[in-house]
C-alpha cells in the first residue's frame, strides 16, 4: 500500500506533520544482472520488472525475449569512464534520505508513505509507476558528470518528482472519485504542474525549447481552458482535446507534461506563498479559484482570467 499505517514505519523515514515519508532505491536486480549476465530469466521475479513490462502490455515471456542480446548492455553499466565513474556506482551512491528531503518538504501535513524505487531493464519506456512502487528503466539514463538524467532531468529531481505525485494521489483521490473527467484533468495539473515547479522547472535542453514554445501560445492557451471551464457540456472530447492542447509529448511529459498548470501554480506561489500552493494539494477543487485570485492579486492583465465572461 502507498499509503499503510504509520507504525510500519517508526523506525525510519522523514518525519513531518508527525507522520513518516519513507523512499527505498533497490538496486538489486542490476547488480545480479551485473555479475550474472545469464540471471536475465529470474527477473521476472522483480516486483518492477513485472510492473515495467505489463504497462507495455508484455508478459515475462516477451519481456525476456525482447531483451535478449542486451548482456554487454547490461555490464557497460558498471564499466568506468575516463574520470572513473560508473552508472552502477552512481546509482549506489542515491540515497532514499535525499529524495525523502525534497519531497517532505512540499508535502502537506497527514499523509505517511513509503515508495521503494527498482531500476529495471526495459524498452522505449523511461519508467512506470504505480501504488507505491516506482520502476525506472536503467537502460535511458545517460551519465554527466557525477550526476545521471534521464532525458533533460537530473535523475534524483525525476524521482523526487514522481514520488510527490505518488504521495498526492491520496489527496486527489475524493475528488477523482467524486468528480469528472474535466474536474479530474483540472486535478491533473495541479499534482503535475506543482511537481513540475518544485522538483523539474525546464532550464535547457528540448524541453526547455518546448516550454518557450508554450508560453509564447499562453494567451491562447488560457482562453481554451477558459471556455471549456464554462462550457454548458464539459464531456470526455473536450477533456481529450485539453490533454492534446495543454500537455506536452514525448519525454516531456515525464516531468514537465503541463506548462500551463506549472505556470497557474507559479502565480498561486508568488502571490500567495508555498505553503499555501502546497495545502492546496490537499484542496484542488479550489485550483482554478485561488489561481482567478493569485492573478488579481499579481495584477496580471484580464486576458489570463479564468473567471467566466461577463
């Protein structure tokens, strides 16, 4: 469970709020692939493994076919560079502590959790994630320096990422249950684009050209989301031309799919404060209303409002 009793986890973890945030990286299963290159069978015993390849809709059998050939692949990973670094011994150095610090820190109070990161081998996909289990394909990160990336993310500000969305599926969840497709897609920017804010804010790279390219359509972005919040019939095809409009392809999408949602979140920030954008985590059937007030109270010109035409 992502979410179990606190007593599961007194002994360890962050605390905050009087509750626990616990984050475990396992990197076990490279290891043996490592020292064993003909173990690639026994992964399938992987929790993450078996979580990887399911969400590409492969069972153990074509997941090991598909990966065969793959063992020098596999031991490059320990091979050192030119400064006498390797991925494998980059990866033992991430520590869940470290991640659990970012996290913890725009999270709001209430939630315990725990998360175990496994590094597994995959395909295309860069990860998979679910409940409380983050499986991260080793096979896309790409070393510079004495840090790894996957795409144009720093890894441990990609996991800090994703296991803030973890933790906020929780709080969503009322309000998924609750609600519709579009209040659930509203809710959507909010845990994506607040995550985007804190942990991977694009700075270079061709998610970051992407990123300039959405703000330069900001204006016409906020007046298509402004009709389709005061739309008399807010149906699945509106939701799907939102998500096609406002979110981001490709590797973008991994820790930066929703410009425009980590935009109203910066604007909720600077004029009201973090503390407030994250409690709000914890009420987003207000986003777009405290959003209407961030931009009045920042003065922002009429032409981002979200407010109803009048």
């Amino acid at each position: 469970m992502l979410f179990p009793n606190k007593q599961e986890y007194a002994e360890g973890g962050t605390k905050f709020g009087g509750e626990a945030l616990t984050v475990r990286i396992d990197i076990e299963l490279l290891k043996k692939l490592i020292e064993q290159p003909d173990s690639l069978a026994k992964a399938a015993d992987s929790p993450g493994f078996k979580l990887y390849w399911l969400s590409l809709g492969r069972d153990h059998n074509q997941a090991i076919a598909e990966l065969q050939g793959q063992n020098a692949r596999i031991a490059a990973l320990a091979q050192e560079d030119a400064n006498g670094k390797s991925i494998l011994g980059t990866l033992g150095r991430i520590s869940g502590a470290s991640i659990e610090q970012q996290v913890v820190r725009h999270l709001p109070a209430g939630i315990t959790a725990n998360a175990t990161v496994e590094f597994v081998p995959g395909g295309d996909l860069a990860l998979a994630a679910e409940g409380n289990l983050v499986a991260v394909n080793f096979f896309a990160f790409e070393q510079r320096n004495n840090k790894l990336f996957v795409g144009d993310f720093p890894l441990l500000s990609f996991l800090a990422n994703r296991i803030h969305q973890l933790c906020t599926a929780k709080l969503a969840l009322p309000l998924f249950e609750a609600g519709g497709a579009f209040e659930n897609f509203l809710c959507r920017m909010l845990r994506e684009g607040s995550a985007t804010l804190f942990f991977t804010l694009p700075v270079s790279g061709p998610v970051f050209s992407l990123w300039q390219q959405s703000e330069k359509r900001r204006e016409e972005e906020v007046q298509l989301l402004r009709r389709s919040l005061h739309a008399q019939d807010r149906n699945s095809a509106l939701v799907r031309e939102l998500e096609f409009s406002l979110s981001l392809p490709g590797s973008a999408a991994l820790a930066a799919r929703y410009p425009l949602g980590a935009w109203m979140c910066q604007v909720i920030e600077g004029a009201f404060g973090r503390d407030h954008l994250v409690a709000l985590l914890q009420r987003p059937q207000d986003f777009v209303a405290d959003f209407e007030q961030a931009r009045t109270k920042f003065g922002l010109p009429e032409k981002y409002s979200l407010a109803a035409p009048r």
